[in-house]
C-alpha cells in the first residue's frame, strides 16, 4: 500500500495529496498527517468519497488507512455541487462597504431575509471574516440555523475559523476546507460572493 507523508503540511495540501494518491492507487493509501484539522479534513474528504477510513496515533502524529469499500458507489464530496446548485459564497461579516457597525447590520438583515426568499441558496460557504456569522453569539446563528432544516447546507472554513480562535464555537454549519470549497464553487451552476 502507497504511503503518502502530509505531516507539516497545510490546508489544503493534504487533501489534495491524498486525492492524487488515491487517483494512483483506487484500491487505497496509508496518509501520514499532525492532529487537528489535516486529519479531521482528510478523513471527512475519505468518507464522503466512500473509502473506509482506519486512524491510529503514534508518536509522530496521525496514520490513516484508507481503503476502497467495493460495495459502496463513492458519493460527492461533503461540499461538492450537484449540477444545478445555487451556492452563496460569503467572505466578510459584513455586507458593502462603508461603516463597519451599517455592513453587520445589513448583513444581518440579510441573512434573516434569506429566510423568507425563494428560491433560497442550495448551499452558503463562509470564508475569511464570513465565519464568525456562524459561531456561538452572532446574531446570524438563529437564522442559519433555520436555513440547514430547510436544507441549506453551510460550511465554514476551517482554517478562518482557527485564524479567529472560533473553531470550538461553530454553531451553525460543519466545517471545511479549501480544496473542497475549490471543488463546490467550481461545479456550482451560479454562485453569488458577498
């Protein structure tokens, strides 16, 4: 089995490494990868492809086995687009330009009136600043919130959410990568950047 070395790499290289290791060798790899959001990342982009996944910890970080499962069609990835999709692509916490307290508070108001449009997005993508719509005390929680049970799917940036120290506190949404944000924009139908 191909053994592929992520350790010391960052978001997204690891999960792009993998994926070529695994374009070369379909049957699976071993991923050598540090603690945290490499291996959390590569494991989630594994699983959603419909490879069994095996981690053990050692003392020089993480090994992941990952192995095709015969019997299971590999689905899209976690945040990759279906042809069709409408996805909303959010990078600030605040919406035009101007002062900062009038971008929140549009913002704001624009996340709320999501829930009263049609047709609403297929899915949100937070990144940079964008995040902290998404985690515990912002005024936007409630609402997309609401947004996912009605099917909305959010995801937000892994590494934005670690800049900001909010990783733990994400309360609405999963969390992602860049690769698989890369992905979802690029299949996407339409795509609107606030």
């Amino acid at each position: 089995m191909k053994t592929i070395d992520c350790r010391g790499l960052s978001c997204p290289e690891p999960v792009i490494r993998t994926k070529r290791g695994l374009e070369g060798s379909p049957e699976g790899v071993c991923v050598l990868l540090d603690d945290g959001p490499p291996r959390e990342n590569v494991s989630r982009f594994a699983r959603n492809r419909g490879y069994r996944v095996v981690e053990t910890a050692d003392a020089s970080g993480w090994s992941l086995v990952l192995t095709s499962d015969a019997a299971a069609a590999p689905p899209a990835d976690g945040v990759s687009c279906r042809t069709g999709e409408r996805v909303l692509l959010i990078t600030s916490d605040q919406l035009g330009s101007g002062p900062e307290e009038l971008g929140r508070l549009l913002m704001k108001n624009f996340i709320h009136t999501l829930l009263e449009t049609a047709p609403q997005p297929d899915r949100i993508l937070f990144l940079n600043s964008g995040v902290l719509l998404a985690v515990d005390g912002a005024e936007t929680v409630e609402a997309l919130r609401k947004l996912e049970e009605r099917g909305v799917e959010l995801f937000s940036c892994g590494l934005c959410l670690d800049y900001f120290h909010k990783k733990e506190q994400l309360a609405a949404g999963a969390v992602t990568n860049m690769f698989s944000t890369a992905e979802a924009l690029l299949a996407a139908a339409s795509v609107i950047r606030l």
